[in-house]
C-alpha cells in the first residue's frame, strides 16, 4: 500500500509517499493560505507525477485551518475514491493526551508523540525544529503529558534583522567557532549555539521533573531544521527526519 502523507504547518507543507513503513520520495512546499484547491492540485499532481495512481490512501494533519479548507476541497475532487484520514478531534490516535484542554494541542505534535510512542517507547521526548520549536514529552505509560513551544530559528533570525539597526538578516549555517570574528558569525553562533544549549537544558528540565533517569527517556529530533542542531545537542539519542510522516502512518491505519 503506498499512502499520501501530508503535515501542514504554519510555514512549510510536508508530504510523503509510503510504500509500509518506508518514506520513498518527500517534498516541502511553502504553506500559503491564499492558494486555493486548484492551485494545491496543480502543484500536487505536478509532484506525484506518474505515481498519483499508486497512492491507496491520505492521511493529513494542518495547523493551518484556511490551507486544511482547500486541502479538504482538493481532495473531494482529485481522491474521492480512496480513503482519506484528517487528525481532528474525534480521530483515534492511541494515546491519551493528558492535558487541560486536550483539543488545544496541535494534531502534529500529537502525531508526533504517537510516533515516538509507538517507534521507540516512553519515555520519551520529541523536539520539533520548525517554525517553532517544540517540546513533546510522552510518559512511560505512552501518554502525551505536556511540553513546551519557543520561537523557531528562523523566526529568532528574522526578529534580530527587522529590529536591529545594525544588524541584517544572513544565512543559516553552523559557523566556524562559538566565538565569532564577525558579525555575521556571530549572529550565527547565537542562533545555532544558543538554541543548541536551549534544548539541552529545557531537556534536561524536563527529565528531572518526568522522576526518570536520563538514561531511560529517548529523546528525538525531527523538522526539517533538526540536522543544523543534532550534532551539537549532546540530548539526543535519535534523528527522526520523518517523524511525523510516520505518526501520520499510524493514525491512518488506526482509523481506515
């Protein structure tokens, strides 16, 4: 079977094919609010190509509601005869999520956690690295029981040029030396050092309030900035780029 999976976010849209357990091709296009069904449709059978008649079935999860709006319409239109399957309340996904208002949590991040749950085990810990960054953590029991979201790279990035006078917007690349030599680089070393030593101390944090020891709880990396941080966050014990593609997975096996 080879399912359709699509995350949107706020920023970027991922998709994956899956042939099982297996990503075979992936695409990230930007999530613009005012494209409309036609234009996703376009945009997405130009990307399937000849592969649009081996998708068996969808499953998408969006943090957008005005871009999930023309997805659903696309969908009606170019998929009405295979299974589609939309995280939303009243979705089975497998773990309960122990929050104060359980609805309020993104259907991604709750993906994610069902994800790491089901992959790896509680106890475990997913950080996103997106246009915001996110900390999910699940409890040995499999259970989504709270986390934390601060300001994306990029979006960090984009601030200290708009309200800097002197400073300006550059590429985001791991520099030379913690200590930089230029502005430039030193922009750059507090963007990647500084989220760096930020992860691995709200991890920290968050395995001394779990009661586990360090050693018991997996902690993951996954979003399509995570390789410019992992290997200078000694926390993690897996990178997961597809991550969320794979939630996506289980939650369309679980409802279809």
């Amino acid at each position: 079977m080879t399912l359709l999976a699509v995350d949107i976010r706020n920023t970027h849209t991922f998709l994956g094919l899956l042939d099982g357990e297996d990503v075979s091709d992936h695409w990230r296009v930007s999530s613009l609010e005012g494209r409309t069904a036609d234009e996703w449709s376009v945009l997405l059978l130009g990307l399937l190509g000849e592969r649009v008649d081996d998708v068996d079935g969808i499953a998408l999860c969006s943090t957008v509601p005005a871009v999930l709006h023309e997805w659903r319409e696309m969908i009606e239109r170019e998929f009405d005869d295979i299974p589609v399957v939309v995280v939303e309340p009243g979705v089975k996904t497998g773990i309960p999520v122990l929050m104060d208002n359980p609805r309020e949590v993104g259907a991604d991040r709750i993906v994610n956690s069902l994800a790491a749950a089901t992959l790896h085990g509680g106890p475990a810990i997913v950080v996103d690295f997106g246009t915001a960054t996110t900390f999910d953590v699940v409890n040995a029991k499999g259970q989504y029981v709270g986390g934390a979201i601060s300001p994306g790279i990029e979006i960090s990035l984009d601030a200290l040029g708009r309200r800097g006078a002197q400073l300006r917007k550059v590429e985001l690349v791991r520099p030379r030396s913690v200590i930089a030599k230029n502005t430039v680089e030193a922009l750059q070393s507090g963007m990647v050092f500084g989220v760096a030593a930020q992860v691995e101390g709200l991890v920290a944090r968050m395995i001394a309030e779990l009661g586990e020891p360090a050693g018991s709880v997996t902690v993951i990396s996954t979003g399509h900035l995570a390789a410019l941080l992992v290997d200078d966050c000694s926390c993690f014990t897996v990178h997961s780029p597809w991550l969320t593609l794979q939630g996506l997975r289980l939650v369309f096996e679980r409802n279809s």
